[in-house]
C-alpha cells in the first residue's frame, strides 16, 4: 500500500469559531442550502453515532455526476480546537486504486483576527496503484469552493453563527 499526501491553506477574515460552527458543526445542514455548484441537491444521513467520533454518515447525490453517495466516519472532532478528522468508508473517491482515503482539517487564528484553514489529505493506494494527482487537484479545489462560499454566506449574513 502507498500513501500520498495532499496539504492545503485557505485564508480567511473569520475567527476560527464562527466559521468551525458554520462550516463543521452544522454543515449537514448548511452546504447544502447555499452552495449551488453541483451539490444543492443534497441529502446527509447520520447512520451511527450522535455527531461525534465514531458517527458514519452518508452523503447522498441526486443530481447527475459522478459522484453518486460516500460515506464517511468522523474521527476527530475537537470543537476547543477547531479539528474535524474524517475517513472516507465507502463511496466517493474510493475506487479500484484508492482503499481508503483520511482527511484532517484544523482551523487556527490568524494574526489578524481571521483563520488559516489547514487541510491534509491521505490517500491509501491498494497495492501499487499510481495516484492520480490532477483529480486529487480538481476535487480539493471543490472542497475549497464549497469552503469559500460558506465563508461568502458568513460575510452576507453577520450575526450567523457567533
């Protein structure tokens, strides 16, 4: 098995409080009222747990695409400091080359009062299988997206999440 690593930063004028409630917390419920690219049409079901490490849940979409569900088991989710640790279980980016695929995030303060939101990717390849890194690209840039308009609806709307 190998293992490739993708890191990303993404800045931001939020605290990292308002944006971990937003973006984290209540993203189930969020991400699918206000990103309009490809994911409106979103359907997030808790199959074990109550939120907190150890819950599966299962990420159903219903418009066209390729990407048709994935379920994923959280954890690590430090709410005093601002980390969601993920698996990806079944689904999504699994694939005959990829076995399992982890994501770490952790959402630090800025020096100016904003967040630096830090991203790790862990893909485990079965065998020796080649990564793919232009597609590893293409679906972080996504998930930037869908950061960047959460970030958008926070800007928009104040006095959610404090």
């Amino acid at each position: 098995m190998g293992v490739f690593t993708y890191e990303n930063e993404v800045t931001s004028p939020l605290p990292p409080s308002k944006l971990f409630k937003a973006f984290v917390l209540d993203a189930d419920n969020l991400v699918p009222k206000i990103y309009k690219h490809g994911i409106n049409d979103l359907n997030v079901e808790i199959l074990e747990g109550h939120g907190g490490p150890g819950t599966i849940k299962k990420f159903t979409f219903h418009e066209g695409g390729h990407l048709k569900f994935l379920k994923h088991k959280v954890d690590v989710l430090d709410k005093e400091h601002f980390t969601y640790n993920y698996s990806v279980v079944e689904g999504g980016p699994l694939s005959e080359t990829l076995e399992k695929v982890s994501y770490e995030t952790k959402l630090v303060a800025s020096p100016d009062g904003g967040t630096i939101f830090k991203s790790t990717g862990k893909y485990y390849t079965k065998d020796h299988a080649e990564i793919n890194e232009k597609k590893i690209k293409a679906e972080d840039e996504k998930a930037t997206g869908v950061f960047k308009a959460v970030e958008g609806y926070l800007l928009a709307n104040p006095e959610a999440y404090n």
